[in-house]
C-alpha cells in the first residue's frame, strides 16, 4: 500500500486524533474516509469558504437569539436597556 505523509501542526494533530478516537478509528482510517469521500463528491467533502460575518457580528447574533422572547420588541431603547437591567440576575 502507498503511503501519504503531511504536515500540520501539534495542536491539529492532537486535538483530531483525541476526535476520532472517540469516534473509534484511527487518523489513518480518517484520512481514507476523507479522500473516498473527496472522489464520491468529485471535490472536497465540504464547503471551504471564508466566513460571512467576523466575530463581532456572530456573537450580537447569538445575543439577541438568546434575547429572543424577553419582551423587548418594539420598545424604546432606553425602555429596552432598563429592562435588560432589570433582567441581568436572570442571565446568570
């Protein structure tokens, strides 16, 4: 059998070794399902595309996705940010 040898850093390795020993394979087998699964696709597997939205813009969604049914909606903001006081001990 051919051998493929590739370079990535301790972290990766480490970090997706622990996964897929969860998973009950091994990096080698990994490695196998990746690529069948790159010639069934006749492509990568998966999407490779550079984020939408930067960090900022994703956690503001989570927060008012988390906000969702606090009874802000059509408020004045300073009513909205009064309530959000009123409300912080549930948050934690």
């Amino acid at each position: 059998m051919p051998t493929i040898k590739f370079i990535t850093d301790d972290a990766t390795k480490d970090l997706s070794t622990e996964i897929f020993r969860q998973l009950g394979i091994t990096m080698s087998e990994a490695i196998n399902i990746f690529l069948r699964q790159s010639i069934l696709h006749g492509g990568l597997p998966f999407d490779v595309r550079i984020p939408k939205y930067n960090k900022v813009t994703l956690a503001a969604f989570e927060d008012m996705q988390q906000s969702k049914g606090k009874g802000l909606s059509g408020m004045y903001i300073e009513s909205a940010l009064a309530k959000l006081k009123e409300d912080e001990g549930d948050y934690e």
